[in-house]
C-alpha cells in the first residue's frame, strides 16, 4: 500500500528524511572519492562507476566498499 507523505507518522517522517540525508551524503563522498582519485586505484574502468554511483541506494556504498584499491 502506497502512503503519501503527509499520511506518515512523524517517526516514520523523521525517518525517512535521515535516510534520504545519509544517502545523499554517501553519494557525494562517492563522487568526491570518484572524481580525485586515479583510475589506477579503482577497480574497473572509472567510467563505469559514475553511472553506477547514482543508483540508489546501493551504488555509492558498493563503490567505497568495493570499488576503491586500498594501497598497496
């Protein structure tokens, strides 16, 4: 059942908004992350992952997690 915004409990309201800002935050981390570092530190071509950074709410987090080369 599909419930609009204003039918959610404020908890549910509250929760929401949090999750929505730590996705966005993850997102630009990413793409910050993306955006400096060197294709030789990424794993898979690096124009790859932009697109993937953007699909929600997976992509940034397997990107950090995945798609980074520690040093080494």
């Amino acid at each position: 059942m599909t419930r609009t915004w204003q039918e959610l409990e404020p908890r549910q309201r509250s929760a929401l908004a949090w999750l929505a800002a730590v996705e966005l935050v993850c997102t630009a981390v990413a793409a910050v992350d993306l955006a400096r570092r060197p294709s030789s530190r990424i794993r898979g071509p690096k124009a790859a992952w932009w697109p993937a950074i953007f699909i929600q709410p997976i992509g940034a987090p397997v990107y950090l997690i995945w798609g980074r080369r520690r040093r080494g």
